[in-house]
C-alpha cells in the first residue's frame, strides 16, 4: 500500500480554480490531482438541484463552459474499479468492485463479497488479498493492512 496518497473527506468543500473557458469535463482531471488519486480512481460530477439533492451531470452540460457553473457548488463521488482476488486454502476467489478510496478494507470486503466468511473464519486471516486496481501494479494486501483504506 503506498502511503504517499492522503485519503480525502468525502464531506470536505473545496475551492478549485479553473480556466472559465473550460469545458465542466476538465473538472474531472483537477479534483483527482488535488486529492491525489489521477490515473488511480475515477470521478463523476454532480451538481446540486433546488431541492439540495445532487444529481448526476449529463453529457450535454459536462460540454458546457465552467463559466456556466461560477460559485455554483458541484459534488463529486470519486469511485476506483478493482480487481479483489484470494488465493489459499485449496479453494480461490476473484470479482470486481466499485469502492470508494476512503472505505476501510476489511469492512468493503466483509460487506461486497462472498469470499471473506470463507476465507477470513472468527479473525484467523490467513490469506493474502491481491488488489488490482488500473494503470498499477498488483498490490499484495496482508491481514494487517485490512484497518487501511483502499486508496
């Protein structure tokens, strides 16, 4: 796990200064850069309605100039695609997940797959976890790191 990456606030606000003549598609770029996770996690836009809810930006308005959305506050969910697999205990296990980079490991994996009652029994972890994330190498995750977050 790299420990270079500090793990945003999924609540924090933020002020990002952009170029106004640029699309709302570059957004994407400078929020990943600003919470460290470019070429590791991806992100969607969202902007907020009149009833404080957010919704999805469609693709017309991420074609829109950034100038269209001044002082507007714009959410984010940031999500990274991976590769979950175990191997050991003559039996092995592998799927696909969409987390957030701030869940805890052990708490991700306990709740989105069927694998851990099998291979993690009554806190006895005795398997490695193989992340694969995009753009990364393999990452081998032992059981001591399963308090860490993903990112």
């Amino acid at each position: 796990m790299q420990e270079d990456i500090v793990v945003y606030d999924p609540n924090d606000v933020r002020e990002v200064e952009v170029n106004v003549r640029n699309k709302m598609r570059s957004l994407k770029k400078n929020i990943l850069d600003m919470i460290g996770l470019f070429k590791k996690a991806n992100i969607i836009l969202m902007k907020m309605e009149a009833d404080k809810s957010y919704r999805p930006f469609t693709e017309d308005e991420m074609e829109q100039s950034v100038k269209n959305y001044t002082n507007k506050q714009i959410g984010f969910q940031v999500y990274m695609d991976i590769t979950v697999a175990v191997s050991g205990k003559g039996q092995s296990y592998k799927t696909s997940l969409k987390i957030d980079p701030a869940d805890i490991l052990e708490n991700t994996l306990r709740t989105k797959t069927h694998f851990w009652k099998t291979f993690m029994k009554r806190g006895q972890n005795k398997c490695l976890v193989v992340v694969s994330n995009k753009n990364e190498e393999d990452t081998y995750v032992a059981p001591d790191y399963f308090d860490k977050s993903f990112g």
